[in-house]
C-alpha cells in the first residue's frame, strides 16, 4: 500500500468476549521427535531445556527472554518451520512462540463431539486424530472470536494499539488472518516488541507496520516494512488482533 491507513481489525465480527468456566486446553503431551531439528510431530509440543520461556518477573525480563526465545527458535533456519511442498508452518511457529511463553494458543483443539463433552463437564483426554485434531490459521482465527477471551486474550483493533502494549508490557500479541476461500491457509504471526535494533515501521508516529516473527513462505526472525499489511491483502476475508500478558 503507498496510501498509508490506520490498519481497523476487522470490527464487523462477532466476537465471545465473555470467559466460559466449562472450556479447557486441548494439550498434548510432548513428543520425543518434537524438536527444532526435525519435522516430525508438529502437533505436540517441544521439550527441550534448552529453550528459554518467558520470564514473567517484570517487564524488562519479559521483553528480554522474549528476543531470547526467538533467537533460540530461530525460525529462519530450524528445521521444524522450513516450508513443504504440501504446506507452511505459520501456526506451528505460532504456539510455539506462545507456548514457551507461558500463554495458550491451540496446534491442536476439539472435535466437535468432545468439545460438546467439555462443555458438558466431562473430562475428557486430548488424544491426536481421536478427541482432538490440527487447527489451522483460519480456524484459529474463528477460535480466537469465540475462545480467545476464556483463555485470556483480550481483542485489540489497530496494529498502533497493540505494538504499544506488547512494547509496555512485554505481552504477547498475535495478527490472524483468514482466507476467503474455504480450505486454504489463512496467516498468523506475533507481534513482538521493539528492540534497538528493530522496529515496527511508523507514519506520523503511529505503527503502520508493527514488527512481527513469522514462519510462512519466507521465515523471518524480525520483520515490519518488507511485507507491508499483509493482513488487508485480497485473499482474506478478515482478521483480528489479540493480546496476552
């Protein structure tokens, strides 16, 4: 866009933003061949003690082991989020990123029949391909308007808003978007907080182009102007903003 606009989420949508209490965490335990080194098991998380987790003491700590788990993440060269002939890893990236940072976002969420379980108080185990499934950009985008605030996040509606709460704060911030055409991948990507090194892009000192992590068709440790508002591009229907702390 050479007409630069303060990027609006898409308002228009109806979002839950009131907790249900019955809703739980669709987790997987970790998987051997989980790792940053391999493309196997891709729904289940990493455990590896070598990657660090967000130190949530205050927010200096928060923001520092932030650019800490990114550098050791590495989404430009690890393995597990290089791009397929079949498919990208945007969503894996992802939770990865929230997962290491104390914050739940799904790789893998309910059926529908175990998700009316859950909601019905049943206890009820995440077992891949069984009770629970993959989730992808766009679904998760639908998740985060009905699930999102019962897990803690709280909608956001310009990308100005949110770099300047994931930088005051040290939180976590998320862009999804979803795709028009049914079937195919939407994008998601953190919005991390600025460094001196990297920044989002500005115009009149409101953020245009927040900076953000990102696996995809390219991998980006850090990125803000090179692709622009992805997120307002025509193969999307629609997209929204979440933040964490």
């Amino acid at each position: 866009m050479e007409n630069y606009t303060v990027s609006l989420a898409s308002l228009n949508l109806v979002d839950n933003p009131i907790p249900n209490t019955q809703i739980r965490k669709a987790d997987l335990l970790p998987g051997l061949e989980s790792r940053l080194d391999s493309m196997e098991m891709k729904e289940k998380p990493m455990d590896d003690s070598n990657i660090p987790f967000r130190d949530l003491t205050n927010t200096s700590s928060k923001k520092e082991s932030i650019h800490e788990l990114i550098a050791k993440l590495n989404v430009e060269t690890s393995i597990r989020y290089q791009k397929t002939v079949e498919d990208t890893y945007c969503n894996v990236y992802s939770y990865d990123y929230c997962y290491f940072s104390k914050v739940y976002l799904p790789t893998v969420w309910w059926k529908a029949e175990s998700l009316e379980k859950v909601l019905q108080g049943e206890d009820v185990e995440a077992v891949f391909e069984d009770t629970v499934d993959r989730i992808y950009s766009s679904a998760i985008h639908d998740w985060f308007l009905e699930w999102g605030a019962s897990f803690g996040w709280e909608r956001m509606h310009t990308v100005d808003e949110i770099q300047n709460k994931v930088n005051s704060n040290g939180g976590i911030g998320i862009i999804c978007a979803k795709r028009k055409e049914k079937g195919l991948s939407g994008h998601i990507v953190p919005i991390v907080p600025e460094t001196d090194l990297h920044k989002a892009y500005r115009t009149n000192g409101i953020v245009i182009y927040p900076l953000q992590s990102q696996a995809g068709k390219l991998n980006y440790n850090y990125f803000s102007e090179v692709r622009k508002d992805w997120w307002n591009d025509e193969l999307y229907s629609s997209y929204v903003l979440y933040y964490h702390e």
